[in-house]
C-alpha cells in the first residue's frame, strides 16, 4: 500500500486501510428503513414478468452494431425479433 502524502492528510478524515475496507457493509444493510423512506431510497420490487435466461451469443458484428445504434433497449428489440422469427420458422 501506498503512504499517504502527508500534506493532502486530514486527521479528522483519514485514508482507510484494508482493514477498514474489510469492514465496512453497504448502506442499504446499516441504515434504518425509515431514513431509506425519507431519502427517497427504493429496493426493487418482485419481479412482475417471467425472468429472463442470462446466456451468451456470438453475433456477427453488423448485427450488434446495427441494432446497438438503434439506442438503449436494443437487447430487447433482438429478443423481439428472435420471438417473432420463432413464429414462422417452428421445428
């Protein structure tokens, strides 16, 4: 690790060490649900549509590129035309 410079220090603020990092946790497991209410802080609720499966597919590039132009979202405009693909070309 890195000594700190002495003269970018702060005693009332000082640099963590590993050990330091090591215990820490997030706020959302320390701080009380009614400050997360406060602040305006919302977990995720349940799920509402089935879930997706996390794969990988290798694409060929024009594809990618194509429909990443097309703007955010554009993982699931692949999955639309996958799904209507599939409507036509049944085994």
């Amino acid at each position: 690790m890195k000594k700190p410079d002495p003269e970018l220090s702060d005693a009332d603020n000082p640099e963590w060490s590993d050990a330091d990092f090591a215990r820490a946790r997030p706020a959302a497991e320390v701080l009380p649900v009614a400050l997360h209410e406060k602040l305006g802080i919302r977990r995720r609720g349940p799920q509402k549509a089935p879930v997706k499966k996390l794969i990988t597919i290798r694409l060929s590039p024009e594809v990618v590129d194509g429909f990443r132009a097309s703007g955010p979202g554009w993982q699931a405009r692949v999955d639309a035309v996958l799904k209507t693909w599939l409507k036509t070309h049944r085994a």
